[in-house]
C-alpha cells in the first residue's frame, strides 16, 4: 500500500545525525596558565641563581655575588604569591582539588608506570605521576622557604639551627632542582601537554589517550 501524504509513522521520520564532540576541549584557563607561568620563572630564577652561588666556575664568571644574593632571596620569598593570588579563581581552586585526591586508580597507574607497561593507564584530568610531582614540589618550596627566612634573618634562631638549615636547604635545592629537570624533560617530550599549559587547549584523542577518565567529564560541562 502507498502511504499517503503526511501518514508516516515515527520510525519513517529521519534520525539526526549525532552530534560530532569538539575536536579541541578545554585545560586549563588563563588564571592557571598565568600562575604556572609565574611560578615557573620564579622558580627558575632561584634554580639558576643557586647554582651560580654554588658552583665556584659559574660565580666566576658572574661576579656581583650580593646582587646574586639579593635575586635569589627575593624570588624564594615571592615563590608563592602567584598561587595565593591564583585561589580567587574557582578553577584553580577546582584543580588543586584533583590533585590533593589520591584514587585507586592512581595506584594502578603508578605500578603501571613503574613497570613501563605499554597498555594504556587510567588517570583522570592529573595522572598520579602529576599528583605525586605536585605534592612534593609545594612541600619542598614551604620548606625551602622556611629555611631560606632562617638563613636570611639570622637574628630569627640560635646558631646550631641556623647550620641545620643552610644543610636541608643546600641539598633540598639540589633535589629540587634534579626533579624540575626531570619534570621539563617530560613535558618535552609531550608537546600536546605544553599546547594545553601554553594555550589552554588540547585535542580531544589525547585528552582520551593520557587521560581517559577525565575525557568523559568534557560532555559534562
């Protein structure tokens, strides 16, 4: 029978396509970007201005040690203002959430990283790896700090606590500076991961391969 016009029942009617999902989602925004940035000069500053007060062939060559000093000294102390500055935004806040949270999960990745197995490991918007760097560099620099304070103002403790801290912070800097180094390392070797801290944005087939359990949360904002 030829169906008359306007009779097709709802299962003739055209299906939609779906919907294609954005080829580049968002990462990070520009509060994010602005205190990574900062913090990452700032960071930078104290590493190289160490080592020219630490190594006798580079003071050499730069002389002006109490300028040296005084750089030095300034930037640890302003180390964190651009994180404090940073909390007004809410997705920074949001952020430092993730990675305060430790998951299961992070721990299959990390025995999957520590065996360098090639299958792909869940992590969500910060793998543990990034978790773990994180943690650690924010207690080294409250440590840094805080031996750095005592060492400037000498007047603060008695001698003996004065040496102490001049060793932990000597031998802190070098392990600081030690994984900084391994933490540029990695992301040279990613340059999806550098677009997304350099732009904001990263292309959806990686967000899903490095990241596949925060690639679903996209459709959800």
């Amino acid at each position: 029978m030829t169906p008359t016009p306007g009779s097709a029942g709802p299962t003739d009617a055209e299906t939609p396509p779906p919907a294609e999902l954005p080829y580049e989602v968002g990462r990070f925004t520009p509060a994010e970007r602005w205190v990574h940035r900062a913090t990452a000069w700032l960071m930078g500053a104290c590493v190289v201005t160490a080592a020219i007060l630490y190594v006798p062939q580079f003071a050499e060559a730069v002389g002006r040690r109490e300028l040296v000093v005084r750089v030095h000294e300034i930037c640890g102390v302003l180390l964190p203002v651009p994180l404090l500055v940073g909390l007004v935004s809410r997705a920074l806040r949001a952020d430092l959430a993730r990675l305060n949270r430790f998951l299961p999960y992070d721990r299959t990745w990390l025995r999957s990283a520590l065996r360098r197995d090639p299958e792909p490991r869940p992590a969500g918007k910060f793998n543990a790896g990034q978790k773990v760097y994180a943690g650690w560099i924010a207690g080294a620099v409250l440590v840094m700090l805080g031996t750095g304070l005592l060492m400037w103002f000498t007047h603060l403790a008695p001698i003996e606590v004065r040496i102490g801290s001049t060793f932990v912070h000597d031998w802190l800097s070098l392990a600081v500076g030690i994984v900084i180094a391994g933490h540029v390392w990695m992301a040279f070797g990613d340059p999806e991961a550098r677009r997304g801290m350099r732009t904001g944005s990263v292309g959806r087939p990686w967000a899903k391969r490095e990241h596949p359990l925060w690639e679903p949360e996209l459709d959800e904002e």
